[in-house]
C-alpha cells in the first residue's frame, strides 16, 4: 500500500514543530483556563428553590442573611458574663510548691528518648534539619549530647 506525501507522517511533524515553537497553542488554552478561574465578584446566585438571583442589591440581602451573624459581634448577656466570673473565681491562680518544683525539675533521660521518639516523622524539630530518624537511629551515640543541652539550658527549649 502506497502513501501519498500529504498523509505521510513526515509532512505533519514541521507543522507540528511550528505551532510548539511559537506557543501559540499553550499561550491560548493558559488564557482560557485563567480566563475560567478569575472571578472577582459574584454575579448570581441560584437557591434551594431553582431562583436564579442576578440583582446586585438582592445578592447583597441574601449574603448579609446567611453570612451576618458570623461578623457581627454581639455584646455577651450579664447572665453569661457573671457564669464566666464565678467559674474562673474556682480556678487557683497560684501554683503550689510542689507544682513549682515538678515544673523546675531537669528531665530525665527517659524522659528526653520518650519525646525524640515521639517526634512526627520525616520533620525536623529544629533549624538544623534534624530529622527524628537521624535522632533515634543514633540515639546511643547522641543521647549524651541531648542530655546536657537540656540540662545546660535548665529545662528550657534549647533547639
């Protein structure tokens, strides 16, 4: 079976090449498709009912009913404000002494496996890029080092 020059593949491919290297196919489907997404105000809204609003002052109404309460702040009734008194009265501003002493205590090394262990995988807890599997794969060489800083740093986030 013979073909003639115009069906060949080979006519098509400068065709082809020609529109790529223009770009004038990409260039046209991109402004389509942000044509598509662009949309800076709302111009209709269909209800429940099937009514299709088109009116600017009727879309308005219909958004300030639905969406209102969200940003009106409402002042709280007196009723709700005393409750909220009387409850945070209950609460003990103050921490024992033992409380201070718990807080004030350095970890234990325990302690310290227990949190690297925890931490989420594949993340880094610190600015170092430290990830938690670097720390637990090498927790018997860096356990040492993760227990001084705590200890150097009273406690305290030192990462």
């Amino acid at each position: 079976m013979e073909h003639d020059g115009a069906n060949s593949l080979g006519d098509h491919i400068p065709i082809r090449s020609t529109l790529v290297l223009q770009g004038g196919g990409s260039r046209f489907f991109f402004a389509c498709l942000k044509a598509k997404t662009q949309r800076e105000e709302i111009t209709s809204i269909k209800l429940d009912s099937g009514e299709v609003i088109t009116e600017e002052s009727q879309i308005l109404i219909l958004i300030k009913e639905t969406y209102g309460d969200l940003y009106i702040a409402e002042a709280e009734s007196p009723k709700t404000t005393n409750k909220r008194r009387e409850v945070l009265q209950l609460v003990d501003k103050r921490l024992t002494d033992t409380q201070n002493r718990k807080l004030e205590e350095t970890p234990s090394e325990d302690l310290i496996e227990d949190i690297v262990r925890t931490l989420p995988q594949e993340k880094s807890s610190g600015f170092d890029g430290v990830t938690a599997e670097v720390l637990v794969a090498r927790w018997d060489f860096m356990h040492v080092d993760c227990f001084r800083m705590v200890e150097k740093s009273g406690g305290r986030a030192c990462c």
